[in-house]
C-alpha cells in the first residue's frame, strides 16, 4: 500500500475538495476512509469528492475555561455519510439541528493539516 | 442490531458475596491505582470471609495501568488460573461480570474478584486517561467525553422536547439521594437553578450536568452458587447479562437517541426471566445528566421520548416513583472515570439491606447498568436476592 486512506483524504482536502468512500458491495458512502467497508467487509472502496453540501444532525456549543465558545455539529452530508465539523461564520448558539450548510477548506497553518469546517447557506432541512 | 441471543449463561448461576469500595474521593497523596485494587479486594474478600488465598480468578480495568492484571497479580502474591483485563471503559466492570459468570460455570475457577482503582483526581484527569488523536475529530477541538454527550442531548432536545430543566431534575434527584450517602462526595443540597446557572461546559450541559472527577475504586467477588451459600453475607445472584457494543467515536454512533442499552437489556432481561416493571432498584451510569434519561427508555421503563417527562417533579428522586441512582450517582457520590463497580456495588448493598437511609425497602432486584467510552459500549447485569432464585 503506497498511500494511506487518510493521506487521499488529507491530499483532496489539500486541493478544496472534501473525499469520502463509496462501497460498490454496501451500495452507501463510508465514512471516515479506511481499508475495509465496515457495512459490507469489501475492501473495494472508491473515491468520490462530495458536493459540499449537507445538514446540521446534532450540535453543541463548547465553552472553554479561557477563550470565545465555539461551535462542533455532526453534519449530514447530501451523500450518505456523517462527520464531524464546526459551522462557522454564525453564533455558535444560532446553529441549530436541520441547518442546511456548505464546506470550506479551514488551513490552521504551520504543521497542523487541513480540515473541513461548514458555512450556513440559507435554509432548513 | 442483533435480537436475543441465548448466551449460554446460566440464571444464577454465580454469586456476588463481596462488595466493597476503596477509599474514595481525594486518596491519600501517593496512592496509586493497583493500591486502590488491593485495598478493595482485602476489603470486599473481608465482607463475605474469603481470603486471598481463595483467589483463582481476577479481573480488572484501569486506564493508568496498561497491563493491569499482571500490576495487580504481583501486587497480591497471586497467579490466577482465569484472567480478564477487557477494557471498555466505564461499562467493563459489567463486561467483567458475564465473564466471571461463563468463568465460574465454565469451572475455570472458583473464586473470581472484579477490581478497579483510580487517581484521577490526585492527578489530574488528562494524565489518568490520554486522549487518543482521531484526524477526523481531534481538530474541532472537542472536549471528550461531554462533547458527545451533548451531541446526543442536542438530538433528544430537538426530537422529544427534552428540556434543559429536565436534564436538571437528573442532577438533582442524584444529589438528593447523595445526601442520604455518607461516603458521597458532595454533601450540599442543589436545585435546578442552580444546575442552569453553573457555569457552562458543552451546551446544553453545565459543569452539574457533568460527573464529578474524584479519585476511587473497589472490588466485587463473585463465586459459585454452591460456595455462596456458606458465607458471611446473603448471596446476591447474577439473574442476567447483556452487552452491546455500536461505535467507538460519536461520529459514528448509529442514532443518537437510541442506545446499545435496549439490545444489552434485552438481553439481561430475556437470561433473568424479568422486565423492568420486575425492577425494584434502578442503578444506571450517570456520566452526564442525558444518561439516565437514554437508559429509562432504552431499558423499557417509559417509553422512547417521555425520558425526560419521566424523571420530572423528584420521580426518580428519594420517595419518588422509581429509585434511580441510590448512592448518588457519578453526578454527586463519586466518578473515577470508569465507575460500572461503584455502579454494581450499590445495587448489592441495596439488595442485602445494606443501604442505610437510602435503602429500598424490600428490594430483591436490581438492574445496574453500565456504559463506556461515548455512549459506546453498554451493559447490563440484573442482580437478585435468594428471593428471586
């Protein structure tokens, strides 16, 4: 094996596009990548980039000892598949479960690697 | 999920005759984990008359110790014949008890103790349990557990109603029945204004709705029924086990407002011959103020959504309906992180009339129910008096 499921993932992320896993056997998106679909045991797994576009599934607003509060959801994306995220560019406390929100590359900088955040769009679900 | 299985454990078929806690709260400086272990297996041997010596089977579970039976062992001058070190965090002690059941009936020993010690109070909860890195997760930022956790709340809220003040009345029924428990780590009264009005950690949870971070441990032993019969204390017998496992990480939980706990208590329910209208004493982990409120529902005693319904205007509080968390909880009697033994500890003492103002009058059973990591791992043990045999 030349590359790790998370270095594809990491590398699309790179590019602004965030990847998930299609298995043809489950006939569903698996997510996070890895080796072996955990709905089938296939180890045939492919590629695809998403559209970007998903749901608010659950949401909670964490509040740390020194700093602003911030947001961390579970979203849906339109494909299948569930991560985790944080929506951005709103009050933590105005992101509510059903919020319909679009990716963004969010680069940390330095060492740290790319991840996905969420931006609302307009609209429930 | 998978429907019941027949596990092949047998009703009854072993016995909890000794129960004891270690020292609990903030130990004496220097102690580490495995001398919790030991002070609560000399302790918990010393309840029921049986000596180390009578030891064959250990098991046990610590996040400080990675190899915590062979810490344990030479500690103890012992070289069990069975051996069990599953960890699955706060719910392994239940895990442990099914395994000490098959181990028992299996005649792989015949005398088995169930150990547990932490010092993550002394020092400091990021030492007592490193955090592993998850690229998917650790980048959000998310404090773990109670991020999860209120992940989850965020979905009953939103699907049943479930209300702030109602994840209060969890908080504070547990410290009304913490009152009633000398060896409870908080001694003051609490009201739901005040759960609100603490300062807030993971919305819609404030640091009330969150365990409380104390040092502690104990030991449980359990022996054949045969064995149980001559010993010090009444037996109290293991009437059924179940266990789940859905996921390791929240992002991965299948539906958060439906825990493995209706699949384990299934289970538990279908070896024990019981259902929950059965249960006289309900002790169910209380990691957060969610818990209990997932727990009732999925282990059938209202239905899913009124959980939160349920446990309002003192309902699971001393005198109220249903007696849920009778030493107080992880919420106000003690958490060390992993807290499943203190979870079955009460549950035997409420079972042997043991329980001092806190006691259920006439209790013969008893469900105690444990979860681990985020929701993850869940199982139940269904205890009973010689009543119930």
């Amino acid at each position: 094996m030349s590359q790790s499921p998370l270095a594809v993932y990491q590398a699309h992320l790179d590019k602004g596009e965030l990847a998930y896993q299609w298995s043809p056997a489950a006939g569903r998106a698996v997510f996070y990548p890895r080796l072996v679909c955990p709905y089938s045991g296939s180890t045939a797994l492919e590629w695809r980039v998403a559209s970007g576009l998903g749901t608010v599934h659950a949401t909670t607003v964490t509040h740390p000892v020194q700093g602003e509060p911030y947001n961390i959801a579970l979203i849906d994306c339109d494909e299948g598949f569930r991560l985790m995220g944080r929506v951005e560019d709103v009050d933590p406390m105005a992101v509510k479960i059903g919020l319909r929100v679009r990716f963004r590359v969010h680069k940390p900088g330095g060492d740290e690697p790319a991840y996905p955040v969420f931006v609302p769009v307009g609209g429930t679900r | 999920m998978n429907g019941p299985t027949n596990s092949g454990l047998r009703r009854a078929g072993a016995a909890i005759v000794g129960a004891a806690e270690s020292d609990l709260g903030e130990v004496a400086e220097g102690l580490n984990p495995i001398d919790l272990m030991a002070q609560g297996i000399t302790r918990a041997l010393d309840d029921c008359g049986l000596a180390l010596k009578d030891v064959d089977g250990l098991l046990c579970a610590a996040t400080q110790s990675r190899t915590s039976g062979l810490s344990l062992s030479e500690y103890l001058g012992i070289s069990p014949a069975y051996i069990d070190t599953t960890i699955l965090g706060g719910s392994s002690f239940m895990f442990h008890v099914a395994h000490a059941l098959a181990a028992l009936q299996l005649g792989l020993c015949q005398v088995a103790v169930i150990a547990y010690g932490s010092t993550q109070r002394s020092i400091g909860r990021r030492q007592a349990s490193v955090r592993e890195v998850n690229p998917y997760e650790t980048p959000y930022r998310p404090f773990l557990p109670s991020t999860a956790y209120a992940l989850a709340a965020s979905r009953h809220m939103h699907e049943f109603g479930t209300t702030r003040e109602q994840l209060a009345a969890v908080a504070v029924a547990a410290r009304e029945w913490a009152l009633l428990n000398p060896a409870a780590w908080e001694k003051k009264p609490l009201t739901i204004p005040e759960v609100l009005g603490a300062r807030m950690v993971s919305y819609p949870f404030t640091v009330r709705d969150i365990c409380l971070v104390t040092d502690g441990g104990g030991a449980i032993v359990l022996t054949t029924p045969e064995r149980a019969r001559g010993l010090k204390k009444p037996p109290v017998y293991v009437l059924g086990c179940g266990e789940a496992i859905t996921h390791a990480n929240i992002s991965s939980m299948p539906d958060l407002t439906l825990t493995g706990a209706l699949q384990s208590g299934r289970e538990a329910y279908a070896m024990a011959g019981l259902e929950a209208s059965d249960i006289d004493v309900v002790e169910l982990y209380d990691a957060f103020t969610i818990n209990p409120i997932l727990f009732l529902e999925d282990l059938g005693f209202c239905p899913k959504g009124e959980g939160g319904h349920f446990v309002e205007g003192g309902h699971i509080a001393p005198g109220g309906g249903l007696p849920v968390n009778t030493n107080g909880g992880g919420l106000s009697y003690c958490h060390p992180g992993m807290y499943g033994l203190l979870v079955l500890i009460e549950a035997v003492r409420q079972l042997r009339d043991e329980a001092g103002a806190r006691q259920i009058k006439g209790a013969e059973t008893a469900i105690a129910h444990g979860n681990g990591g985020v929701l993850s791992s869940q199982s139940t043990v269904i205890l009973g008096t010689g009543a119930t045999v």
